[in-house]
C-alpha cells in the first residue's frame, strides 16, 4: 500500500516539475512515507527524522513531508515533536497535499495522482499497484492499522476499471489490486459487487496480460473468489492468506476469527480447485503469552503447510492496540529472535524444495527491469527469476528455462 502511495506521490510531485533525487541532500523536497506497523520501522522514521532536523538546519529551504501511517488524527502532537516537518498529511489524504503545492505557488495535474506512471518518468515497470479498498475493520489485538488507516472505505468498481483502461494504454501489462483486506472489497458499495466481480471486470481488458491481489482474510476468503481465480485466465495463481499462529488459542487471543482447522480446510479447498496455487503467508512469533508449546504448533502448521513464501515477525507491541492494552509482552526479545529464525530456517529448507522442482522447466516471465545486469522478473506464481541478455525484454513476456534455484529466486536461459 505504501509503495502504492509513493508511487502516486511520486507521480504527482513529477507533474508539479520536481525529478526524483539520489540523495537526501541534494534534494530541495523530502517527502518521508512512514510505516509504523512495526517499533523497528517507526524507529527507522524517527532516525530519518532526526537526519533531516539537520539538514534543514543547513538548508533552510529544505522542505519536509511526511505521510503514512506515522500520521494519526492528532497532528497537533507531531507538529509539536517534529516543527522542522512543513505538512503532515494522513495517508492519502491529496487534497491537503495539493492545497499545500498551490499555496508554493507551483503547477500541478491532479490527474496523475491517479496516473501516476508514464507521464512522471517513474521507473518504467510494467507492474502497477492499485489501492481498491482503503482501511480495515477487523482489529487484530496486535494491529495498529485500523487505528491509523480508519474503516473500511471501498473504491467504486467502475473506476478501478476506468483507471486500469488507461493504465493499460500507457503500458502497464500486470495489476496488483490492494487492500488490507481485499476479501471485504465491495460490501460498503452500492449493489455490493465483490472482489470476483471485479476480477472478471478487469479480465475482460484486452491487453492487461496478469491481475494479482493482496491481502486475503482466512476469515473471510469466499468460494466465489477462490473459483474465479481458477476459472480466470488472466488471475495469477497465487494468494496471500496470513494465518499469523499455529494455534488456536493465541489466534484467539490474536482475534483472527478462524481457528488452524478452519485455515487446514481452507488451503485444502484452494489447493483442490487451484492445484498450481503458491501460497505466501505471514505469522508473528512471540506474541504475548506464546508459550513454547503454542510456538511448536506454529512451527508443525509450516511444515504441514509448505508455503511458497512466509513473511515473519517478532510481536512488537503498538501503542493503543487490544493486545498493547490487555496484555504484557512478556517473551524476552531473545527468544522471539530464536523463535523467528527457527522459522526462517524452517521455511528456507521448505522454499527451497519447492523451488528445487522448478529445475529445468520453462517458466513464463513477464520482465519488470534489470538488476545486477540482469533482466528480472516474476513467474504467475510470484518467483523471482533473472536471466542475461542483450535483447530489450522490459515489459515483454520471456519464457525462461530454469538452470539454478534457491529458496529466494531462480536463474535461467532465456528462449528465443
Ligand atoms: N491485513 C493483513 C492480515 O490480515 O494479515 C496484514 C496487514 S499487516 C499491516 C502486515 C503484517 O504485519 C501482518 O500480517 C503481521 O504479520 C505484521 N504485524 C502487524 N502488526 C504487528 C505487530 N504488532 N507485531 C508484529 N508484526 C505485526
Ligand atoms: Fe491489521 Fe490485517 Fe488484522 Fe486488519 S486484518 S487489523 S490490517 S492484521
């Protein structure tokens, strides 16, 4: 979502004649888009914000934005800590972001808030991210989102697809729709049109090559939507489905809604209708209470699971959240680092498995830009693959056939 939003930021300030900056200091705008869902990453903003204290004491000129999730409803309190930021704004809040640039006097297209890609000379991916549902209504115990981000707030299906139609003539060839929970996408709109209703409105665009989504509620996942992702040829097969614990009473305690059984059945049921599926998941180690026992039935899930992917996270406490009220973090920081590396480790050996069977098959590519003086791209099913060669592959649909994998990526030839 963040990246979402820079991304439209960044298109925008390009509109109003700024161009993108290499380094802090030489830039005469900074706009600082925070993520506080973890301490670590709001300890990241703080220190960011203290870099640019100093620069602005050098450079008086200097102006500061800062949006995203650092900025809740009481402004008042980070004006104070922070008098050397020129605008807070909360996350996608524009129209007090233009008002701000006309009051600097400076040209602006709103439009490319919207459109943010070629027109601004962004990085030329073929990949666009579309926010589709704003904010969350589900109050994980641990999660500060709902808190920063608000209810949830759908965006009309007309113009998701009016937005992607033009996307699509300036290039863009793959979709990622978002949301926090993109499995609630609709039910606030007229008519309730869902998230399957939308997919199969953006599969009819001609040249749209793949459609992705991020995130799904094990909660509240629906039939319709796992079908339509079989059925649709252009929905990639792979879906982010975070169990978060592999046990019943910390996803209690969590306030998660589903119970392990109910998410084993639910990747069973994907699994029979979308035998190609990948799946990622998140899961958070050490959450208050977590006992070693609870611990080992999250290590069991993974092993049973095989996720092609796991993003994990050490609980970090947030200030105003169920669990931050209601209970102590009480596992030392030592054993949520052991805890999360045995699940790293874990996971590494599982990847790397899975990926190990991709040897020396051919796999289709669609090329988002070089690295390393490499090409790279995503199969459907989210690996990461690079390959070499002189031809001109942005944007283009490669087949690959792979030569080398580990848990993290694959490498191979391309076929001409
Ligand atoms: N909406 C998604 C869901 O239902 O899982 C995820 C959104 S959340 C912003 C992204 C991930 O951050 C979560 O899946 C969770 O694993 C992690 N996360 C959120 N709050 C956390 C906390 N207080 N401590 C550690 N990890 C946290
Ligand atoms: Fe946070 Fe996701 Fe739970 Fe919403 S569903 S509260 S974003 S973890």
């Amino acid at each position: 979502m963040n990246k979402a939003e820079s991304q439209q930021i960044a298109g925008y300030l390009n509109s109003a004649g700024y161009q993108a900056a290499t380094s802090f200091s030489s830039a005469d705008l900074v706009v600082l888009n925070t993520c506080v869902v973890r301490q670590s990453a709001e300890n990241k903003v703080l220190g960011t914000l203290g870099l640019l204290k100093g620069l602005k004491n050098k450079h008086p000129n200097l102006q500061i934005l800062v949006t995203g999730c650092l900025v809740d409803s009481d402004t008042q309190e980070l004006k104070r800590q922070f008098p050397h930021v020129d605008l807070l704004f909360k996350p996608s809040d524009y129209p007090e972001l233009i008002d701000w640039e006309q009051k600097q006097g400076i040209p602006i297209d709103q439009r490319l808030l919207r459109y943010p890609r070629n027109d601004a000379g962004i990085a030329p991916s073929p990949c666009a991210f579309i926010p589709i549902i704003q904010g969350c209504d589900n109050f994980c115990s641990y999660c500060i989102v709902p808190y920063r981000r608000g209810r949830e707030v759908s965006r009309p299906l007309g113009e998701i697809v009016c937005e992607v139609e033009e996307l699509v003539r300036r290039g863009i060839k793959e979709v990622t729709l978002l949301g926090q929970n993109v499995d609630s996408y609709g039910h606030d709109l007229p008519g309730h049109p869902d998230l399957a209703d939308l997919l199969n409105g953006l599969s009819s665009i001609d040249d749209l090559v793949r459609i992705r989504f991020l995130t799904n509620h094990p909660k509240d996942i629906s039939l319709k939507l796992i079908e339509a992702v079989a059925s649709l040829n252009k929905v990639c097969e792979h879906l982010e489905l975070p169990v978060q614990a592999g046990n019943d009473d910390i996803l209690r305690a969590m306030r998660r809604g589903y119970t392990v059984e109910r998410y084993r059945e639910l990747v069973h049921t994907i699994r029979c209708k979308i035998p190609q599926i990948s799946l990622s998941t998140d899961i958070i180690v050490g959450f208050p209470g977590e006992t070693e026992g609870q611990f080992e039935h999250s290590l069991s899930l993974v092993k049973e699971m095989k996720f092609d992917v796991i993003h994990v996270a050490a609980y970090s406490p947030r200030p105003g959240t169920i669990a931050w009220r209601e209970c102590q973090d009480n596992i030392p920081s030592e054993v949520k680092k052991e805890r999360l590396h045995k699940i790293e480790e874990l996971q590494a050996a599982i990847a790397s498995e899975i990926n190990s069977q991709l040897q020396g098959r051919e796999v289709e590519v669609l090329v988002e830009g070089r690295k390393g003086g490499k090409w790279f791209g995503r199969t459907r099913s989210n690996k990461l693959v690079f390959f070499e060669d002189a031809g001109g592959w942005l944007g283009q649909l490669a087949r690959v056939q792979i030569g080398k994998t580990s848990p993290w990526s694959l490498g191979g030839e391309v076929k001409k």
